[in-house]
C-alpha cells in the first residue's frame, strides 16, 4: 500500500470538512423552506376571503368594513350599473341596509377555481321576500378581491319542473 503525500491527505481531509460542515446547512435550509402551495389551498384560501368579505358586508350589514378589509386597491365592476372602486359599493349598500334593514343572503354554494370564486347566492329584502338569485363571481389577487361580475334574477312563485332555484344535491 502506497502512503498518501502530506498534500493529498489535506486536499482530502478539506474536501471531508467541507461536505461535513454544508450538511447542516443544507438540512436546515430542506427543513425550513415552505412547499409552494397548491392549487387546491389556494382555491380555499380565496373561497374563505369571499364568503367572508359576503358574510360582513350583507349580513352583517358592514359594507364598508368588508371593504376596507377584502377589496383592493383597484376594483374592476362589471355590473353595467355600478362605477369602478370600493366607494360606489360601499356608498350604495350603506344606504341599501338602512332602507333594508332584515335583507339576508344566503350562500348556498361555493365554486372555487384558481383566482376566481362564485357564489350561488339567495338574497331576500325581508323574510316575507321570495327574493333573487345571485351569482357573484369575485376575481382574487394577493388576498383581496380586484374584479366583480354578477347575474341576477328574481325567484319566481312558480316554476315550470317544480324545482326551486337553490335545491339540489348539494345545495345547503
């Protein structure tokens, strides 16, 4: 067996430091970086800033601390009645749950896909209301909500199959 020249054993035993001394680091650095998150938590994510920014503003009637809270520095309305901006909302339903004060929504249904969530929504002015079915649908970026569509539509006494407007196999 051929013995090592003092300069190839120190050449060695750096290289064996060094790993050594990397591998904690490296351990530590695995251990305490974040996965990214899933499509799926992000969709959850989204879907409970929406119900929640819903909840506040039009049943707890809190528009504005609901906008204060959930909607963006910009906010896009598609609603062909509503200006662009926080303000219009919050200037409208101020007014609208003064004038309503027993309005509700109920939420029967919550669809989240990527950025945006749609909520199949019963609002009623009174108990005594049949009322209207919504369907608002939110865009969310960076935790607050930036765009808004909606479709609405009164309930009717009566429909053509006898099904109601919010039953069905996974409604609430």
């Amino acid at each position: 067996m051929m013995a090592a020249s003092p300069r190839a054993a120190l050449s060695a035993l750096a290289l064996v430091a060094a790993i050594a001394l990397s591998a904690p680091a490296v351990a530590q650095t695995a251990s305490t970086a974040r996965p990214a998150p899933s499509a799926a938590s992000i969709e959850s994510v989204n879907a409970g800033i929406v119900t929640d920014f819903y909840n506040i503003a039009f049943n707890q009637h809190k528009p504005t601390e609901a906008a204060q809270r959930y909607i963006g520095d910009v906010y896009i309305q598609h609603n062909p009645f509503v200006p662009n901006g926080a303000e219009p909302f919050t200037t409208y339903f101020e007014q609208y749950f003064k004038e309503n004060p027993q309005s509700r929504s109920t939420i029967h249904r919550v669809i989240a896909q990527g950025d945006l969530v749609a909520l199949h929504v019963h609002m009623q002015k009174s108990p005594e209301d049949r009322g209207q079915a919504i369907i608002d649908i939110f865009r969310v970026e960076n935790g607050k909500i930036v765009e808004h569509w909606d479709v609405i539509q009164d309930v009717p006494a009566e429909t053509a199959n006898g099904n109601t407007m919010f039953s069905g196999a996974k409604a609430d």
